[in-house]
C-alpha cells in the first residue's frame, strides 16, 4: 500500500510538471488566446519613441514628428528646398503647405520650463537686471506649457500631419495591435473607451521619449571641456569667444545662460522672451502664400498673453547644435551663424556691420518694430569681424559629438 502510493504521488507529479511545461511553453511562445499578449513597448518612453517616427499618424501617411525634427540632424527638419538648402519652413504631410516658421530643434527641449509668468535673477556680468516676463513653454510663443501638451499638436494641425481629428488619430494607433496592447498596459483596459484619454496618452509618451537622454547628451566639446575631457587650444578662436560669450564686452550671456558659469548643464538660453528685430522671410511668406499683411505676433500668438507689449517676442532659443541647425531664427531668415552675430552686432551704433552679408544690402526693419529690445541689444561693444568668427567658432563647440560631422566651414576655419 504505502509503496503502490509512493508510486502514484510521483506518477501524478510527472504529470504536472509536463502540464506546467506546456503552460510555460505556451507562454513563451505568446501564449493562447485567452491571454493579454505581453505589450511590445513596456516603457512609456520605448512607446514614445516608436510613435515620434510612426507615418501613419499624418493624414497620407507621409510624415511623422521625425520628418521634422530628425534625429539623425539634430532634431531639426533638414529637408532641402528648390536651392539645395535646408528649407526655412516646413512643408506638411499634404505635400504643398508650407509652415511660417523654422522647425527648431527637439533637443534639449525637456529643459524648458513649463510656461509661466516670473522673474529671473540672470547670472551673466555684469550685474544684469533680473528678468520679469514670461518664461519657458513649448513652442517660439510659449503657447503650449509642456512637451505632452506640445505633442498632441503637429497630428491635427492642417499644415503638419493633417489629421481631421483626435478621433481619427486614435483609430491609427488601434490599426497596430502593438500600440494597443502597450497602451493597455501602460494606461490601463479601457484606454481606448475615450478618445481624449487615448490621445493625451499618446502625447504624454512622445514626450517622455522626448526626455530620454538622446535629446540632450551633453557630449559636445563644451561638455566635454567642463568633464575635463577636452582641452580648448588657449590660442584658438574658440576659446577667444567662449571669453567674450560670457564676458561683459557682449550681451549673449544676458539672454542665452541659464545656470552658473561651467554649470554642467547649461542650456544656452535662459527661456526668456524678447523681440530682438528679426524681419520678415520674404521668400517664405511668397511661398507659404500669408497675405501681405500677415504679421507674426510671437508671444502675442500665446492664448495666455494679451499685452501688446509682448507683440513680437520669441522664445529666446538654445545654442546648443546651433551649428548645425541652419536656418536661423524663428522664420528662418538667417542663413549662416555668421549673418546672425553681425545682425546682433548692427544694433551697436558705430557697428560696421551695416549690410546683410546674405542680400549685399541694407538689414531690413524688424517685423515687430515697437517692442525690439534695444536696451539689451545696444549693450557690449560694437564686434570686430575677429570677434565675430569667434563667437561663431565657440558656437561650434556647442555641437553634441554625434553631429560634429555636420558642421559646415562655411568660409571661417576655427582650428579646433
Ligand atoms: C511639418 C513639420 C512638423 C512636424 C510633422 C512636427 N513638428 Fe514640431 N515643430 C515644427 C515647427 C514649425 C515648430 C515651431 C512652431 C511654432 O513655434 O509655432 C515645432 C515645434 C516643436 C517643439 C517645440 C520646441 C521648442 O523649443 O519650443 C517640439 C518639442 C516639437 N515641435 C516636437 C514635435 C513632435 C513631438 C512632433 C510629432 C508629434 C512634431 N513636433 C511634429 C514642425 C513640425
Ligand atoms: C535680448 C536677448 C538676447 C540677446 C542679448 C542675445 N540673444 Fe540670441 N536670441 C535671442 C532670441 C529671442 C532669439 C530668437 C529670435 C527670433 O527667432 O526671431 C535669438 C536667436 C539667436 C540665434 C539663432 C538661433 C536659432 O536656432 O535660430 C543665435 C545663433 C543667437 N541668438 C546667438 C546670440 C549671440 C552670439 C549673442 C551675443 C552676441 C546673442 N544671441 C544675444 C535672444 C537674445
């Protein structure tokens, strides 16, 4: 008896380790039907990043956050135009509409304060008056306060990916049993029973792929001068502007740094707001067809912001790959680093820097005329074209190592 039992016991227990067996197999395999497939984006962030690149968010299919801000150039969007150059707007996933403004780059975008109204104690020299205004948010006007928020616009914006609307955005992603299971799992079951939730979702995990150290790696040189993994030549231009950058003889650092000097994790603008006289891009708006009265307001454009006062002010932008990143400003209307530092330099009034390199003639009238800031723009002595090529060469060292390749000499030979 007690022996006839011994034997059943592990009879039966040979029987369950085959039942298990199979269950476990069967799991590995992906299981039966009964189950919730295990979800192929197990991060928000992992999820993010696979719909930043997806097409099939835009109405044809087209064109997804990358076309415009490529990973692979610094975020930006670097298709060319009829010239063979990097176009200044953006043409949308219809194939003809053309944006008004530059597509800036993605990267280092999460270091943006949510947008809010404050002041600032600015760290530059000398001793510059703390800053009262609006600061951070997405976009040049601010208008969205954070990257989720942010990245629920291109989808349905006529002029980007051109869906009808948020609806429809959600029955793309449920075409893709991946998305859905990985909603689920991140979200939770009913996800997809409302269209606003499953859409915030969306927008929430592009911008926490946006947040992932991809967007900002600080490995530049200047990055890797403060790890002390790389020396500037004391004799080079770069170092001569990286002086003058944060000296007292020119105003960048008033509007461009954020943190003390040689803080890790400088971010090359402060996210203040100004309007420092840009002018219209002709060519864009003949392209994009605006009426001829069309004026960018900036700030202005921010449903939050109603004084006139803040008409025509831009988010001051970062200068990290700003090398890279032509066009410049926030329409585009600035070809070569160069042009802009000698744009800055024509608000000295004995600059000799009166005519735009890129037209041979004179700089044209800011588009926003009464609330350029010539107090800070007048500030620092007038540039030498040494001066200039410096502060250009120290720019390039602002260049993440991975786009180092991409800077172009552009007639200024900096000797790193
Ligand atoms: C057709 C081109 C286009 C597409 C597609 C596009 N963007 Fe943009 N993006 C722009 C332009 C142009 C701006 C600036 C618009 C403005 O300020 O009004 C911008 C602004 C931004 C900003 C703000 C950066 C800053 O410093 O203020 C972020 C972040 C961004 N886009 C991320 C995305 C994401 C994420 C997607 C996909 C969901 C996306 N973009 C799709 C062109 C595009
Ligand atoms: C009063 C604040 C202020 C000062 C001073 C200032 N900047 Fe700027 N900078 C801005 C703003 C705002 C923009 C964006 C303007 C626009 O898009 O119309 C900008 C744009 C730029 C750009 C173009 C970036 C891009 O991606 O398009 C560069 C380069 C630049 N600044 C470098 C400098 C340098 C170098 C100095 C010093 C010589 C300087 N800035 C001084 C606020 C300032």
């Amino acid at each position: 008896m007690v022996l006839n039992n011994a034997r059943a016991t592990v009879q039966f227990s040979a029987q369950i380790i085959t039942f298990l067996s199979i269950i476990l197999m069967l799991k590995a395999c992906g299981g039966s039907s009964n189950h919730t497939p295990a979800p192929t984006f197990t991060t928000k962030a992992t999820l993010g990043e696979s719909l930043y690149s997806d097409i099939n968010l835009s109405l044809n299919r087209t064109q997804s956050c990358a076309t415009c801000h490529n990973p692979e150039h610094a975020f930006i969007d670097d298709r060319l135009d009829g010239n063979g150059q990097i176009s200044a707007v953006s043409t949308g996933d219809d194939g003809s509409s053309l944006g008004d403004r530059n597509s800036p780059t993605a990267g280092y975008a999460s270091f943006s304060p949510n947008f809010h109204f404050g002041s600032r104690q600015r760290l530059s020299v000398p001793q510059n008056n703390d800053y009262n205004g609006a600061i951070g948010g997405q976009f040049f006007d601010g208008r969205e306060a954070d990257l989720k928020g942010q990245a629920g616009g291109p989808p349905t914006n006529p002029i980007e990916m051109g869906m009808p609307d948020k609806a429809s955005v959600v029955e793309r992603l449920k075409e893709n049993t991946d998305y859905v299971n990985s909603f689920k799992h991140l979200y939770g079951n009913t996800i997809f029973d409302n269209v606003d939730n499953a859409y915030a979702a969306m927008a929430e995990s592009i911008g926490e792929f946006e947040k992932l150290p991809e967007f900002s790696p600080f490995d530049s040189k200047y990055d890797r001068f403060l790890k002390g993994e790389y020396t500037y030549d004391p004799l080079s231009k770069a170092t001569a502007g990286k002086a003058l950058f944060f000296s007292q003889f020119t105003n960048c650092a008033t509007c461009h740094q954020l943190q003390p000097v040689n803080h890790s994790e400088e971010i090359f603008t402060s996210f203040e707001y100004h309007n420092i006289g840009t002018p219209v891009n002709l060519k864009a708006r003949l392209l994009n067809g605006k009426p001829a009265d069309f004026v960018d307001n900036g700030l202005l454009d921010n449903p939050q912001v109603t004084a006139q006062s803040e008409k025509g002010k831009i988010k001051t932008p970062t200068l990290r790959n700003v090398a890279v990143t032509e066009p410049y400003m926030h329409n585009g209307v600035f070809r070569d680093l160069k042009t802009v530092v000698e744009f800055y330099d024509h608000f000295h009034p004995n600059s000799t820097h009166t005519i735009n390199p890129e037209t041979g003639v004179a700089w044209r009238a800011p588009e926003v005329v009464d609330t350029v800031n010539r107090a800070e723009l007048e500030k620092g002595r007038s540039l030498s074209d040494n001066d200039i090529e410096a502060l250009v060469c120290f720019m390039r060292t602002l260049t993440d190592a991975r786009y180092e390749a991409l800077i172009q000499k552009k007639g200024i030979e900096c000797d790193m």
